[in-house]
C-alpha cells in the first residue's frame, strides 16, 4: 500500500474530485465498475465513488480523467469489497 501511495505522489496521479459549473471532474480513477444513467461507480485502488442522480452522462473520456454532467444528487466514497 505504502508503494501506491509512494508512486501516485511520484506520477502525480492522486485521485481528485472537482465539482463546477454542474459538471463532476474525476482524475487518475482506475475503473468505471458501473454506468447506467442513474448511478456511476468509479473504483481508484481499493475504494468506490458512487454518483447517484439523474440523467447522468460522462461529457469526456481520457484516460486521466472523466467528466460527469446531469443531475447529481449524491456523491459518496466508501471501501470496495468484492
């Protein structure tokens, strides 16, 4: 674990969340898990961001980051165990 975090200071890819003008900006994830237009899950290591809402769409695609338009109702980041 020590690595990863070691190595996301070095490659500067620390997962952050920025939320402007309606649109949630999400950088250096590692997975969308689900996509449907009322929820988004996103997994970064060993953790998951849950967007829930409505009419949910990603606006951008790149491989650092994402960008997430419609009706956001809640944003939450909780452990992720499968």
């Amino acid at each position: 674990m020590i690595n990863r975090y070691i190595n996301d200071i070095v490659d500067a890819n620390i997962f952050e969340i920025s939320f402007k003008n309606d649109k949630l900006t999400i950088y250096y994830y590692d997975e969308i898990k689900e996509f449907k237009d009322d929820v988004i899950i996103i997994l970064k290591n060993n953790k998951k961001l849950i967007i829930k809402g409505k009419k949910l769409r990603i606006e951008s695609l790149y491989n650092e980051y994402l960008i997430i338009k419609g009706n956001i109702l809640s944003i939450n980041l909780g452990d992720f165990y499968e």
